[in-house]
C-alpha cells in the first residue's frame, strides 16, 4: 500500500486524544513512514494499524472517519488523472485501470445497466482478517472522491461484506442512503446519470501526460499475472465462470499460455483459485453472518457438502467450527 492512504491518520488520532507514534509502533509503523505518501507499506501493517487505533480510541468508526480526512490528494499521481478527466465515467474507469499503482491488495471495477452503476471493491488477500476498518476506509473514501468529483451525487444503495461495526443510524448518516450488510462483496449502486456529468477543471494536456506516466509504470510493475487472476476469479466466481479457460479467455490468451506463464511463477491455477475460495470463506465466516449454504454457493461450490470438504481439508475444522471460534476471539 502507498502510505497515501494514511494521510491524516495523525490529526485524527490527536482529535480523539490518542498517540499517533503509539499507535503506529504497535503495527511496526512510524510518523516519518506517512511523510512521503509514495512510501510502501505492508498491507498487514496498514490493516493493523486501523485496528488498533479503532480499538485504543474507543471508536469503532474510525476507518469511516478518516476517509473523511483524504482527497484525490491521497492517490499521487492516480489521484491527478482522476482529477483531470472530462467525466465521472472516465474518472472511473481511470481508476479502475491504475488502481494496482496506489493498492494491490484490492481490485475495483464498474458496471452499468439501463439504470444503475455497480461500482465494486474485491479484496486480494484476507491473510489479515481483521481488515473492516479498512474495508470501511476504502468504501468511504470511494463516496467522498465521487462527492467531490460530482457535487450533486446521491447513491442508491451501498453494501458490505461484513457485520455492522458502528451503530446503524451513523452509517446512514455518513452515506447518505441504504446501507446493507452481510452481502457478497463491498458495493457502491447509484444512478448511472451521474456518471455522465462533466468534471469542471479538466485539463486535457494534464491528463495525457499522466496517463502516458501511469500506463508505463503499470506495464512495468503493476501487470502481475497472480494478481490479475485472482481479480478475475474474485468477480466470476458467483457468476460460476471461474474456470481456468474463462479465466484465460477474459486475460485475452490461450489457456496453455496462462499455465506457462503461472509455471514460471512457480504457480498453478487450482491452487490459486482454491486459496481465493477458502480465503474468501474465511473472511465471511468471522467478519459476516451471511448464510453458510449462501456462501458455498457465492464460493462456486456445486453444493455445500462440497465446500464443506474442501473447507475441512484445508483449515483441519468444519465452517461453523471456524465462525464460532473467530467470532468468540471478537467478542473477548
């Protein structure tokens, strides 16, 4: 993670009277890490340090609060294309293409139909399951550029993945809208009209240049083939077309290419794929109360027996095991 996605984790902290420094040292972390906002930093430590702040604080709202305190100003250089795009449709499809340059640990995409725009946040890795103050940053900071991008933004509805954390009536008011949770994934709906709104400042000299940056730097370190398959397992497995010849088809190469390429990473596609399912399980079981036979389904589970065993095999303890005993550790 860019440690510009921490910008004003400090005055924050000092206006809920905590120590920043203290905070900080408990996820490896120091103040002069956060001065350059192009420093990379563990995603575990960036995790972790919004639990601990949220727990120390006493303010389960935390990571919601201090997506109040970012800008486009948080995203470098992402953050000065997004400003410089003629439309909010543009802006986020910039977004969507860059995103690895600023976090590679999530993975954003959009879509549209007659009415609504389905703007939605996959997450990579859940090795961290303590990761809900940060899911709940990044969804916040989602609404607040798209507020900042289009004044007049009114969503629709707004999902996420996990339990409630903070009371609802403090979701509805920071938001704006219906706010539901224990749902697939973490969702921004709105209607698609203000998507087409124009940007005022754009500046079209401003964007090429960026652009031109970004799409060199991206084909440089961002292009990583792991990543961009667990993307694509994440956003097909509902839809049961994570197979490994869909996979390779959407990444526009022959299946034998995609097993070449994986080999040379010392990778294989099941063994990926199983390690996005049980993830995913993982982090639904602690962080949600959505339906286990629901979550067998999400996963591409051809029935819950089936996610059942392979669940089994990999954690050493049945699914309800696994919630029960995460749950209770939660609630210490």
């Amino acid at each position: 993670m860019r440690s510009g996605a921490l910008m004003g984790f400090s005055d924050l902290v000092d206006e809920l009277g905590g120590d920043a420094n203290l905070i900080l040292s408990k996820a490896k972390l120091t103040l002069s890490e956060l001065t350059d906002g192009d420093h990379m930093i563990p995603f575990e430590s960036f995790v972790m340090v919004l639990e601990h702040a949220a727990h120390d604080l006493n303010c389960p709202s935390f990571g919601l609060r201090l997506s109040t305190h970012q800008s486009l100003q948080t995203m470098g250089r992402l953050g000065l294309l997004i400003r410089n795009c003629d439309s909010a449709r543009n802006a986020l499809m910039g977004a969507q293409r860059y995103m690895a340059l600023h976090s590679r640990a999530a993975y954003w995409s959009f879509n549209e139909d007659a009415q609504f725009t389905f703007i939605n946040r996959y997450q990579h890795f859940h090795s961290t399951s303590h990761a809900r103050q940060y899911k709940e940053l990044a969804m916040g900071v989602c609404f607040c550029l798209i507020k900042a991008l289009v004044p007049n933004f009114k969503g629709y509805r707004l999902e996420f993945s996990h339990r409630p954390i903070s009371e609802l009536k403090f979701y509805q008011h920071f938001f704006t809208m219906d706010v539901e949770f224990n749902r697939e994934q973490d969702r921004l709906v709105c209607d698609s009209k203000y998507l087409s709104q124009p940007i005022t400042n754009f500046n079209e000299q401003v964007h090429q240049q960026v652009e031109h940056y970004l799409s060199e730097l991206l084909a440089e370190h961002g292009n990583d083939i792991e990543r961009q398959v667990r993307s694509l397992i994440l956003q097909t497995m509902g839809m049961q077309e994570h197979t490994m010849d869909n996979i390779a088809q959407l990444l526009h190469m022959h299946k034998r290419t995609l097993q070449r390429r994986l080999k040379d990473k010392d990778l294989n596609f099941k063994r990926i794929l199983n390690e996005v399912r049980i993830s995913t399980a993982r982090w639904h079981l602690e962080a949600s109360n959505m339906d286990i036979t629901l979550l067998s389904e999400i996963l591409g589970y051809s029935d819950l027996s089936a996610f059942s065993r392979a669940f089994k095999t990999h954690m050493k303890c049945s699914a309800i095991e696994w919630r029960r005993k995460k749950q209770a550790e939660i609630n210490r």
